[in-house]
C-alpha cells in the first residue's frame, strides 16, 4: 500500500485537482489556474501560482505558495486531517462594482445548501460532523505570511492584512492590521486540534482602540472593544446527543447598528458560559448556562426542536439584583432614560416564551419585574416625573424636528381631561387600548396577539402598544422602531406605572394632549377647530370616531374623503366596530347607537384641503364684477 501510495501519488493529485478544476467550471463558472504542484515529503501537498476567478471577472483568490501536510494515517480513512499548513502572500480579493460581484457564481447555490441543512434528519450527527470537518482542516502546526483580505465596492474600498500568524502544540498568535490606518489587533491564546478545543484572545495593540473593519460596508454596522475572549472547552458526541461547553467574554464593547440603538451602545463588561445540547431534532442552549453583564446574573434558555412542528422556546431569568446595580448594569446608549436611576430594594427579570409555528395563535408570553422594597432615591437624568407638570413637548420625524409646544395652561390649546368630549375620550379608547385604566402599563394577550400576526405574515403588520407605550415612546423617546426604543419604552413603563408616578387620569391627559391628529396638528386641542370650528368639549359622537380613526395615519385624512367632502364608504365598517364595543361597554345608548351614520362635515380649514374648489365660485364673481 505504502509503495503504491509512492509509485501513484502524483496521478492521484493530478486527478483530484483536475476534478476540482472541473467542478468550479462547470458548477460555479469560475476558473482555477495552478502554476506548479507536487509532492513535499512524504506527504506534503505544494503548490504555486494559483489563482481563481470567474470568467471576465476580477481574480478572487491568489496564492503566491501553499504547503499542506495531511496526516498519512487520515489519507488511509479517507477522514483528511491537515498537520500542518504553511502560506505565503495570500490575496482574497472581494468585488462587487455596477452590480457585477466577483463571488456571485458561489450564491446559486445557497438556497439548495440552505434547503439541504432544513431537510437534515439528524442535527446533533450533522453538527457534529461539521465540527469534527473544521477541526481537521484547522492544522495544529501552522505558519501563515503576508495574508491579505480586501473588499470594494462602488462606493467603499477597504482591506486588512494578517502579517503573520503562526500556530504550534502549545501556542498560537497573530496579528491582523487594517490597512488604511495600521491600527492592529492580536490574538493569541492556545488550539488543539487533537483534544478539539481551544481558547483565544483578541485585542487591539494601540491605546486607543477602533471599529472593527469591513462591518460598516457589509452589515451597516461599526464596532470595537478592548479584548474579546472566546473559548470552547468541550465537545462530545455519543448516544445521539452532541454536547459543547465553551465560554465568551468582552470588554468595553461597543457596537453601532440604527436597528439597534440611535448611540453607540457601550457594554462594559459581560461574560457568558455556554453548555449547547444537540440532539436529534433539537437544539437547545442548556439552562446551566450563566450570562453576566456588569452586575447582573443572568440565567438563559434557549430551545429549538422540529419533530412534527418548529417550536422556539426562550427563558430568560436574572438572579435577584440590588435595583441600583440593575439599572447600572444595563447598556450604555440603550437605556440612558434610566440608567442614573438610583433606588433602594431589588428587581428580578423573568421572560417566558414558546412560539409553535403549526400553532402560533397558541403562543405563550410571559414577562415580568418583580420589585421587593423598591423604592427610587434618585431620578439622575430621566426626568421621568415631568409629565406631572408643565413641560416642553417636541416633535420629531425621522431625526427632522418638527416643532416644540407648551403642555399645559401656558398653550391656549391645550385642554384639561374633564373638558374633552366624552365621545372623543371614549372612541380613542376603544381604537387605541380599551383597557387603558384596568391594566399596568402592558396588554398581554395583545402583545401575544401581534407576535402570533407577524409570525403567521412573516412581517410586521400588527402592534400592540398600549396608551401608556404610545405616551411614554412621544414624551421620553424617539418614534424609530429600533431594539433599544422598544426595550426602554418597556422599562419606563414599568417605573412609571408599577410606581404610580404618574395617575392614569393624567397620563391620559397628556395623551389626547400631544398625539398627531393631521398634518401639523397636535392635540385635540388644535384638532377639534382645525375639523369642525369646535371646542374639544363639543364634539359629538360621529365628529370623535371619525377623529380617532386617524390616529394610525393622521397624515392621510385627505384619502379619506371624496371630492365633495363626504366620508369615503369604507367608513361605515370603522363606524360599526367602534359603535359596537362603545355600546356594548355601556358608553353610548341604544338610542345613540342606531342613531350614529358615517357623515361627518368638515367646517375648519381642514375643509379647504380637502375640497378646495369651495372657493372659486367667489374668486369667478369678482372677475365678472
């Protein structure tokens, strides 16, 4: 065998690189040039000159030399393990201009590879076979020169080089710079491709630290820390079960996306200790598992099994934490409303989820803040008891202010609770949250409404805010729909109404006070003359549906009605539904129920824009005259 190996081997390679060679033609329309290759050793693979790129295109990948020694005993299996690797000045070259990309002949595949790893009957064997392939491909000797990654596009070039990195049995270091700046980072820590572990470091090598490279141009995002550490202590398949132990820390990292935050949000120090079991047709992130961020432990569960149906489990709870340390404990540029809180006592976190996707109407959502002894000493900046008083409102549209009005006396439009039309109180109400003064601040079996919509959608077409969200998200924080809105706006709630800040009488007053009633028009008390000339406490029951119907897109009441000014039809179902529950909760009579049709006259100036053609009669007079 040995001798046949000798007397053989060089046809061999030249059979499996033609075959390659082949594949990457036919399959991806890319083609693969190779100078020289050879033999090494006894099993050293080498090879020069080789570059690949798809036809007409840019050169994707160019080796200057590559030695690769597999180990002889693997080459018998037929399993390829790589001892050891050596390359020199290596370019991986991504491009993508006027819509051309270098890569694209790779993508057609992705939907099948995708399809392939959906269809796989057995996820722990899968996993673990792929982990067991990167293992053996990952040589345990390995000495790397001059490796650089570039990327360009229409608008933005960058590139990194790796000058050098170099692995052994008991070590492994390198150095990856960027470019552009000769800012530098270094890993170094220790792999063992035998015991299938390993347990590195990275860091930068300069004082002042910078974003990450190519995260802007490819995921719109920026980041940066002081060291990441990212270990895998353990990996053991056996009795179908797959099991991986590892840990992952960071420090000072700070990361920049506008779907997660408007800031920069800054994580000083966080730490997670991993236990991921795999079985047959699940995985699942074990609840031995143990999150740390800053001061606050945090237990996590995560589930995901497809037997008959794919059913998402997720449990989250933290240990019982000082409130003062909770608060400090959350990210920076995320909850900055609320992180100078200071209070005496402590809170506790718990998030219970289940989404069965043959089932979503059955989801479970169960989340909670438990408080003992809770009591807030200091506000810090968050200013979250201003909404008893007077106070400046400002409004904004997509980061473009819009303008600034008093709330309160001071604003001859604005109205107190008591004289707003009950028929207008009621209507919004029943619109926006019919029981806004009966729960805490959250409408649970709407949320779990929303989640169920959007999944069966597949996007978003259903929100279930409340009252008290939709206030505190105008008055506290901005309207974008980002993660870290969405995450305070909960919490504010909470303090808010769990510690009886404010009185649900005075939040709603504010309310019908700020919201957006057409375009420029704030408050009921700009509304009500702008529709019908009318006071706030005149408006009947047909004028305080129409006006609540707005409230999802005040900037379209024009599109809702015809030329001559009538309410469109489609009106008449609106009208039924609100009727309907006002009745039924005993807020209107029968009387005023059967009595109610969907006409509404425009008296204001909102009459001029929608029937604007009023006034030329008038204007054709007086040229005649």
């Amino acid at each position: 065998m040995v001798l046949g190996y000798f007397l053989f081997r060089n046809l061999v390679l030249h059979s499996l690189l033609t075959k390659i060679t082949h594949r990457l033609e036919s399959e991806f329309q890319m083609t693969l040039t190779i100078e020289e290759s050879g033999f090494r050793g006894m099993t050293g693979v080498m090879m020069r000159g080789v570059n690949l790129y798809p036809a007409g295109g840019d050169t994707l990948l160019h080796l200057d030399s590559v030695w690769a020694e597999p180990s002889f005993s693997s080459l018998i299996t037929g399993n390829v393990r790589i001892k050891s690797l050596y390359t020199e000045n290596v370019e991986l070259s991504i491009r993508c201009h006027d819509g051309t990309c270098n890569y694209s002949n790779f993508l057609k595949h992705k939907k099948e590879d995708h399809d392939t790893i959906r269809s796989e009957k057995n996820y722990a064997a899968f996993l673990n076979r792929v982990l067991r392939q990167a293992f053996n491909l990952a040589p345990q000797q390995a000495e790397l020169k001059n490796i650089q990654l570039s990327f360009s596009n229409d608008t933005t070039e960058q590139s990194v080089t790796i000058p050098s990195f170099v692995s052994s049995s008991k070590s492994l270091e390198g150095i990856l710079r960027d470019d552009s700046t000769l800012f530098q980072w270094k890993w170094s820590g220790h792999f063992s491709q035998r015991e299938e572990t390993f347990d590195v470091e990275f860091y930068p090598l300069m004082e002042q630290t910078q974003p990450l490279p190519f995260l802007r141009p490819l995921l719109n995002t920026s980041c940066s820390f002081d060291t990441l550490h990212l270990a895998l202590y353990s990996m053991h398949y056996g009795s179908g079960l797959l099991a991986v132990d590892g840990h992952f820390s960071m420090e000072n990292f700070c990361i920049h996306n506008k779907k997660i935050a408007d800031d920069t949000v800054r994580v000083p120090h966080a730490t997670f200790d991993y236990h991921v079991s795999v079985g047959k047709n699940y995985l699942s992130l074990d609840s031995t598992s143990g999150m740390v961020l800053d001061k606050m432990s945090i237990t996590p569960y995560v589930n995901i099994s497809n037997e008959s149906s794919r059913v998402y489990t997720l449990k989250i709870q933290t240990a019982k934490t000082p409130a003062t340390d909770f608060f400090r404990s959350l990210p920076e540029g995320m909850f900055d409303v609320v992180r100078g809180i200071e209070a005496d006592g402590t809170l506790k976190f718990a998030l219970d989820f289940k989404l069965d996707s043959s089932k979503p109407d059955s989801l479970l959502f169960d989340a909670s803040l438990r408080k003992e002894k809770f009591r807030i000493r200091k506000y810090g900046d968050s200013y979250l008891l201003k909404i008893n008083g007077d106070f400046i409102h400002s409004v904004y549209e997509h980061d473009r202010f819009v303008r600034s009005f008093p709330v309160g006396p001071e604003n001859p439009a604005f109205t107190p609770l008591d004289q707003i039309s009950v028929y207008f109180r009621n209507a919004v109400m029943t619109s926006e949250d019919g029981s806004f003064f009966y729960h805490n601040g959250f409408n649970e079996e709407a949320f779990r409404k929303s989640i169920a919509t959007n999944f069966k959608a597949g996007k978003f077409v259903r929100g279930g805010s409340t009252i008290s969200m939709q206030l505190v998200k105008n008055v506290y924080l901005t309207r974008k729909k980002t993660v870290a809105r969405k995450a305070e706006e909960a919490l504010i709630v909470w303090l808010i109404e769990s510690n009886r800040l404010c009185s649900k009488e005075r939040m709603y007053e504010v309310y019908l006070n700020i919201i957006e009633l057409g375009p420029g028009i704030y408050g009921i008390g700009e509304a009500a003359p702008f529709y019908f000339s009318k006071k706030p406490s005149e408006l009947n029951l047909r004028e305080s549906i129409f006006l609540a119907s707005l409230l999802p897109h005040p900037k379209w009441f024009r599109y809702s009605f015809d030329t001559q000014g009538q309410l469109k039809p489609y009106f008449a179902d609106y009208y039924r539904v609100v009727s309907n529950f006002l009745l039924r909760k005993n807020l209107i009579t029968q009387e005023e129920h059967d009595a109610l049709v969907p006409v509404v006259e425009l008296k204001g100036p909102a009459r001029e824009m929608v029937v604007p053609s009023d006034t030329l009669p008038a204007e054709d007079d007086d040229v005649e005259n």
